[in-house]
C-alpha cells in the first residue's frame, strides 16, 4: 500500500518539489503526481474540455508523474487511474508561498488539491512556506540550485504527516493547512490556528490592453489572536484544521426561526 500520494500546484520542476519527497520517502512509501507546469490560483478547478495525459519520467532517479492538468486533477488520476488503493494520506506543496486566510485558501491550487482529496475521504495535508519579497525577487524558484532553501520547510511537513498519520486525523477534519515561516526549522514553536478573514482588494491590473494578475501583499494589520497571520507574524508555524461543511448547525437554526415562519 502506497503511504503517501504527493502533488503541488507549482509543477514537477519547482525547487520545493523533489526535496519534500525525498524528505517523506524517508519514512514513507511515495507516489508523486504534479502539474507540468505551473497551475496557481486556480483552486479544486478540474480540467474538463481536454484529455489529460499522465507521463512517468525520472528526474535526478526519482520517478514521478506529471499531468497536463489542475492540482485536483492530479489528485483524482492519482488516486483513480494510478494507485491501487487509496494511499494513507495526499499531501500537496510545498507551494512557493502562502495559503493563509480564507480568500486565498479558497483561490489556492496547493489547497485545492487536498480539498479534492478530503472530498474522495483521504486526509490530506496542504503545506506552504513563507518567501518574503526581498528574496523572493532574487531567486529563482524553479531552479534545482535553489532546492535547498526548502530543506528545513520538507522537514517540519513530513514531522506533522508522521503525527497526522499515527494519531489525530479526525472525522471531523477533512485537511490540514500548514504555513511554514521562512526561517523556520524542527525546533520553531507550532501554533494551531484559524483562518483570518481578509479581503485582498484588487487582484488585475491594466497590462498589454488587458489585465493581468498581481499578487496581492499580505498586510500584517488587525491581526486577531490564533490566526494564521498573527502566528507567521510571529514568526511561529502555523497548522490549520479545516473542516468542509458549508453552513453550520447555529446557522440553520437562525434562519429557519427567521424565515421558516415568513413561509
């Protein structure tokens, strides 16, 4: 039985990529399936008007696959049409980035993945690491060479899988997010946190006669206590359970008092 099913929404050739397999091959039997070519903000989209080609292929004498397809699209060939049987958990990342609060969980294609997996009934556990942008704009994430600043991230992800897989995956928690400070390493305190709740305003700007996106900076303000934005400010790694359920029981009871009795 495979342990682990490994996707991204970067693609195979991101520098995070190959350092958390081999990072969870060290514990861990892995099948990795990424996008063969970056897929971001494009969330649980599954790819619908074209046929999506699976190749296996071996970079640096790591097999892996890559799909011309969505994050969730990996997930559900990886599950369905590769593995035999359902794998122990998905873990999707690292991604070159951020997923805290819920606008961008929601846009996420390294999220997306892990929803689609908790949707099938596999845990799963989403993992993305903190670049900030004075080196972000010197590196270049998708260089091998650069591999190496993730080696710390692939450590403190595949800790919490091992947890994950041995003790707390819960009915009630369908994934996990995991934000990941730059610095970070196996010694940084691991806060459980929720969503902050942020609207990050405009998203395209004029370019070329069209519009274009622009990365919206995450804005360290109001910051309320055991979110994820006040642990990564803090300098903390933040792991977030989410749960799936789209209304809540309280809900429900509100508005049927105030709407059932207009019927």
């Amino acid at each position: 039985m495979t342990d682990i099913l490994l996707t991204n929404d970067d693609g195979y050739r991101s520098a995070g990529f190959l350092p958390l397999l081999k990072q969870l091959s060290k514990d861990f039997s892995i099948v990795s399936i990424a996008p063969d070519e970056e897929r971001s903000w494009i969330g649980k989209a599954i790819t619908s008007k074209k046929t999506l080609k699976a190749k296996k292929i071996n970079v640096h004498g790591v097999e892996l696959y890559t799909l011309n397809g969505t994050p969730a699209d990996c997930v559900q060939i990886g599950l369905y049409n590769i593995l035999d049987s359902f794998p122990k958990m998905v873990i999707s990342g690292i991604n070159q980035g951020v997923n805290i609060g819920h606008a961008r969980i929601l846009s996420s294609g390294t999220i997306g993945a892990a929803i689609e997996a908790s949707i099938q009934g596999v845990p799963s556990l989403a993992s993305s690491i903190l670049i900030p942008s004075d080196k972000k704009k010197d590196l270049d994430l998708f260089d091998e060479k650069n591999s190496i600043i993730f080696d710390h991230a692939s450590q403190i992800t595949s800790k919490i899988a091992t947890i994950l897989v041995q003790d707390i995956i819960e009915e009630d928690i369908d994934l996990f997010s995991i934000n990941i400070p730059f610095d970070a390493t196996l010694g940084s305190t691991l806060k459980i946190t929720k969503p902050f709740r942020e609207s990050y305003g405009r998203l395209f700007y004029e370019k070329d006669e069209g519009y274009a996106l622009k990365t919206p900076q995450i804005i360290y303000e109001n910051m309320r206590e055991n979110t994820d934005l006040k642990a990564l400010y803090e300098g903390n790694i933040s792991l977030t359970p989410i749960n799936l359920d789209l209304t809540r029981d309280d809900l429900l009871k509100r508005v049927e008092q105030r709407i059932i009795k207009h019927w």
